[in-house]
C-alpha cells in the first residue's frame, strides 16, 4: 500500500456566507493523470489555491507524500515538490525566458540565498535551465523578455517555470486557457508526455484534451465532488451530462462522445 | 542522456548564446567607468566646490540605498530618512558622548545601527504593499524625529549639535576647510558601497529582488521565502543609508533632527526616479541632476528656487517616466528602429494621417506651454524684483512674451512627437 502523492481530506472553505468548497475528498496516486471538471464557479481554482496554500481551509487536510501539509505556507509546500501554473500567466514579464526558468531552479536547489556571487556563475543551472527549455522547444527564445513574447508561448513557459520546480505532484490550472486553437495542441502536447512519475491534477474545460489526457476525472460541481471515476464512467453518467456536459450544450458531449 | 543524441548545431549554438548572456551579464562595461571618471575630474576642475561635490556624493549614495528596494524589491517607502537619520546620529553622539571619533569605526557603527534598525522595522512593514506601506513608513520616520525631539537634551532637537570633532582619516589625513580630503574619503566609501551593491544585484538574490518586483505571487509559486528575502534586503538597504547619514554628519562636523525630515526622504526618492529605477547608475544621474538645478536655481532666486524643481518634475513626469536613463534606453532604441526602419522602407510607403485628436492634442499642448512659459517669466522676473511689485509692473510685458514663447515651443515639440508617432502607427497597421 503506497502513500498517495496527495492527498486532500474533508477539505471545506468559506467566505462569509459563501460556502465554496464543501467536504472534498480527493486523493492523486504517484503518476496519476487526474482532470477537475465542473461548470463555471464550481471552484476549482479554489480548490487549488487550497491545496497550493494561497488560501487557508476552513477545515480538513492536505497531505503531500503522507506529511500533513495544512499549515505550511505557500512556499514550503512548493520546496516539498508541489507545483502549479495559473489560469492567468504569472511569469517575470520584465525578465528574459532564461531568467524566469533559472529563478524556479535557484529557488529550488538554495541557490537564491547567494547575494555575492554572479547569478551567471552556477553553469549547471544554466544548462538544466536550458534542458526544460528545450524540452519545451523554447530554447530560441530563451533570450526574449516575457512581455515580448506570443500567449502561447508564455503559457509554455509557465509549464517550464512548474516543471523546473522537480515537482511530484503537479497542477494545471487550464494550461491552454486564452491560445488560439491553431496553437493549442504544443501546449497539450507537453501536457500529454510529461514525466510518468509526477502526479498531475488538471484543470479544463475542453473535454477533448480531458477525455485524452485523464485517467481519472473528478467532477466538482457547487464546491462539492459531484462523482469520480474513469472517463467512459464520467461519459455514461446521465447526472453528470445533466449538470455539466449539458450546460455546455450537445457539443460538447457529442465531442466527447465521437472518441469512444 | 543528453550528450550521448546527436543534436541540432542551431539548438546547441542557441544554447550557447543563452548561457553566455547570463554568464557575461555582470562584466564591467567601459562606459561604467565614466561616473567615476567624471567625479575624480570634477576634483580637479572644480576645486573649490568640494563641500557641494560631497553633498552630491552622499545623496547618490543614499539614493542607491534606495534603488536596492524601491528599484529592484518594488517596496515603495516614502521614510527612508529614519536610517539616514540614525546613521547621522550614530557618530555624532558617538562622538560627542562616548568620545568615539574614530571616523571608519563609526562609520561602520552607524551602518550597522541603521541595518539592525532596518531589519527590525523591516519585519514588521515589508509585509504590506502599497499606501499602507507608505503611510507605515513615513509614520516610523516621523516617530523617530518626534522621540529624538522629547530628548533634545541628549540629540540637540532642532538646533542641531554643532562643532563635532573627528579623528584624521586612518589617523594620518587631516580634514580641510574646502573639504578635498572629505572628497576623497566620501568617493572611497562609495566606490566600496557600490561595489556590495553591484554584487548583490548581480547575484541570484538580486534575481529574487527583481523577480518579486515583477511578480510576487510566481515568487510564492517557486517556494521563496518572499518575506525573509525583503527584510534581508531592507536590512542592507537601510544600512547603506545609515552609511550615507554618517558621512553627512562626518564631513559637516554637524547634524540636526532635520535629516529624519520627510522633505529628505521624499527628496532621495525624487533623485532616484529622475535618474531612473533599477538601474544601479539612475542614483548618480538623479542625485547629481537634481542637486545641481537645486544649487543653480537656488542661487537664481533664493525665494522660488522650489518653482524650478517642479517645472523639471513636472518635466520629467510627462517625457521620462522611467527617469533619465530610461529616457536614454527610449532614444537608443529609437535610433535603432530608425536604422531598421531604413532598411525596409521601400515595402512599406509612409504616410501622414492627420486626425481630429492630434489637433487637440496641439492646442493642449499649446496650452500647457503656455503654462510653463507663463510661470517662467515670472520667475525671472522674481530675480531682480520684490514679489508683489513683479506682478504690477514688470510683470504683463515680459509674461505676455514668455507665454507666447512657452505655447509655440509647447505646441513645436507636439508637433513633432505627433508627426513621429501617427508614422508608425501608419506603419503597424500596415504590417
């Protein structure tokens, strides 16, 4: 019996009055594929900022690799090997694509407490830097300034930024929110052969990428785990297509559906 | 793995281009020797101005205290004076009370004072941002003062503690009356704080400061401990001005609850956002621009002198937001769009486009000028005449003209900057 990577237990959340997440129990296995779906204001980027940190729960736990994490801050929990992306690019904007990935690695390996040495004098930070980068087909434009660069390709690099964290357990908050669909599947393409063994939470709204990429689809609806299961199980549930896959309309459903 | 693939020779040399930027990022360039250069020459060409050249010294150096966290951090504070202040106190009681006159000690003496001081309050302000940082700042600055004010028997209050005595430098370099070996000992001290400073914005952590700048939640994100690394930083800024405070006190022989003045902290910030933020040289451009109009102006009518730093702000807000260097970094890269520009002119035919806006954006511009030209020739009226008698004689003539002036230069420059700007924009809708 391992230990799951994460593990999120009786989670719940208010503000005020609001109750946004309510009682979530959700566990992610080492290399599990898991996608969050649910309709607009579901929470489910509530439900990250809770596991994440930048938010506190009301109630229940976070666990990481076993250790209860729930009242560590926000960047203990990143240097433990938990990462994320936004919805909305965070990235350095003022600072080249290099510069972003390399600040992710110093952070990580210590090397950002240096104030004397050149930033430029730890080779292999550079070159591991420059790894992710390529691994990302981003190294021609490693010398950009962010603000320089196309949408697309800073959603890149805000994978990048995750993944120079040597995260175990990942979470995507809609990578591909904002690019264009003629640019969309590079992003995707990352997404689908990242390393087996981190575990990795997404979220998304196109169900072409949820029902290619998840192994698991947890599906939350009003701050609530609605049901959880595979994706054919997702696809059959009739409640499921009743509060989600039909708001969006038949689309969407007929999408999912033309893959089985 | 990496090295047993063959791979792509673009991708290598676009990898080698990469690290070699970061690497070479922090090499001395040779145009960084010219502040220096200039301010060894003044001492020659300038003799008898070594007191104003010291005061000008110690600003850039208070300024770059300051360029550590308000350029590089993004921490806003209007209370920087408090660490000068305790700086400047340091060695003055240090000196008067303890008989400590030991210049280098208690230069070290106040820097350190002024960094636990920084650090203390450092803990407990960097957390927040914005106004209430603001308002936290000047408010501890101001607390400061107040207390040394309840103990002026101890601080002197006010009137200040005249006739401080130093120790010569290193017990061998006597100080003279036009302060040539304060020049000297000043632009030493400085080249050695510069030096800390460059270090650190070159280092990784300098890397954080910037990186929390430009985006702290991505800071939390990567699992940086944001607030350690801002008190950090504080400390040593604060420090750097406690530095600067001593210096002042050292090379004036005397100090007065003024330097926690708000005038003091508001004017460091004003020399450092002229010269340009996060640019380790705005601070020698700021505190040397300002000081000097501020010294010319001053003489130029003792009375409104303040009326000429505020045309140059106002200046300076509307044509170099990003301070003067920046103003420098926009003319470059103008230059360099014209080059290329030039090169691809042929595809692209340029027109004018007039529109209604650019005419009201002249008659504004008209109007601002004449403005300007307005306050102008009153203040040069104010050179040679009383206030009140400027206004009933000298004053219609004379202020009719410079607003003429005032509005065709105001409109002349619009003008131009139109004619630049409605071009390109011609140009991008065509690309």
């Amino acid at each position: 019996m391992t230990v799951p990577a994460l593990q999120v237990e009786g989670l719940n959340r208010s503000f005020g009055a609001l109750h946004v997440t309510r009682d979530v129990n959700l566990s992610l296995e080492r290399g599990a594929r898991r996608a969050l779906i649910g309709p607009n204001g579901a929470g489910k980027t509530t439900l990250i900022n809770l596991i994440t940190g930048v938010l506190k729960p009301s109630s229940g736990s976070v666990r990481l690799n076993g250790e209860d994490i729930t009242a560590t801050s926000q960047a203990e929990r990143a240097r433990r090997g938990l990462a994320r992306t936004f919805q909305i690019n965070q990235l350095f904007r003022g600072l080249t694509v290099l510069e972003n990935i390399c600040m992710a690695i110093g952070e990580r390996d210590g090397h950002n407490n240096n104030l004397w040495r050149s930033a430029g004098a730890k080779r292999e930070v550079i070159d591991e830097a420059l790894d992710h980068l390529e691994s990302l087909r981003l190294v021609d434009d490693s010398l950009k300034l962010i603000r320089n660069l196309p949408y697309g390709r800073q959603r890149l690099v805000e994978i990048a930024i995750a993944l120079a964290q040597r995260p175990r357990v990942l979470l995507l908050d809609e990578p591909a929110a904002g690019v264009p669909s003629s640019e969309s599947h590079l992003i995707l393409d990352v997404v689908a052969g990242l390393d087996p063994d981190i575990a990795v939470l997404i979220i998304e709204h196109d169900m072409d990428v949820v029902f290619r990429f998840a192994k698991e689809i947890t599906v939350l609806v009003q701050g609530a785990v609605f049901t959880q299961g595979t994706p054919e199980e997702i696809m059959k549930n009739e409640d499921v297509r009743a509060v989600y896959l039909g708001q969006e309309g038949h689309a969407a459903g007929g999408r999912g559906g033309g893959h089985d | 793995m990496s090295d047993i693939k063959p791979r792509d020779p673009a991708i290598l040399d676009a990898r080698e281009r990469g690290a070699d930027y970061l690497v070479r990022r922090h090499y001395f360039r040779w145009t960084e020797a010219l502040p220096w250069l200039i301010a060894i020459a003044c001492f020659f060409l300038f003799p008898n101005r070594m007191t104003f050249g010291n005061q000008v010294l110690i600003m850039v150096m208070f300024a770059l205290s300051l360029d550590l966290i308000l350029g590089y951090a993004g921490v806003v504070t209007l209370g920087h004076a408090a660490f000068f202040g305790v700086g400047a106190y340091t060695v003055a009681l240090a000196s008067l009370r303890l008989g400590w006159s030991e210049p280098i000690s208690g230069l070290i003496a106040g820097g350190l004072l002024a960094g636990i001081v920084g650090a203390a309050v450092g803990w407990f302000i960097v957390r927040y941002r914005g106004l209430t940082l603001l308002m936290l700042t000047i408010a501890f600055a101001a607390m400061l003062q107040e207390s040394g004010n309840l103990r002026s028997d101890l601080t002197g209050g006010y009137d200040g503690l005249p006739g401080l005595m130093f120790d010569p430098l290193l017990g061998y370099f006597q100080y003279d009356l036009y302060g040539h070996t304060n020049y000297w000992y000043v632009l030493v001290v400085l080249a050695v704080v510069f030096y800390f400073v460059r270090r650190i914005v070159y280092s990784p952590f300098g890397q954080v400061l910037t990186g929390i700048r430009e985006n702290v939640r991505r800071m939390h994100a990567i699992g940086s401990p944001v607030h350690r690394r801002l008190v950090t930083v504080y400390a040593i800024s604060a420090a750097i001005a406690g530095v600067a405070g001593a210096l002042f006190t050292q090379t004036n022989a005397y100090v007065t609850l003024t330097v926690f003045d708000f005038d003091n902290s508001a004017k460091v910030m004003v020399m450092l956002i002229l010269g340009g933020t996060g640019r380790l040289y705005g601070p020698f451009l700021g505190a040397a621009v300002y000081m000097i109009l501020e010294d010319y102006f001053s003489k130029l009518s003792p009375t409104f002198w303040q009326l000429g730093i505020g045309l140059l702000l106002v200046l300076a807000v509307l044509f170099a937001r990003r301070g003067l260097l920046g103003l420098a970094e926009d003319a470059r890269g103008w230059f360099a769009a014209k080059e290329r520009d030039k090169e691809r002119r042929s595809s692209a035919p340029r027109r004018l486009v007039w529109k209604r806006e650019h005419w009201t954006a002249l008659g504004s511009s008209a109007l601002d000028g004449a403005i300007i030209g307005f306050i102008a020739g009153f203040a040069i009226n104010m050179k040679q005449i009383e206030l009140m008698t400027a206004f009933v004689t000298g004053m219609p003539a004379r202020a009719l003209t410079f607003t003429l002036i005032g509005a065709g230069i105001g409109a002349g420059i619009n003008a131009i900057y139109l004619l630049i700007t409605s071009r390109t924009s011609v140009e991008e809708q065509a690309s």
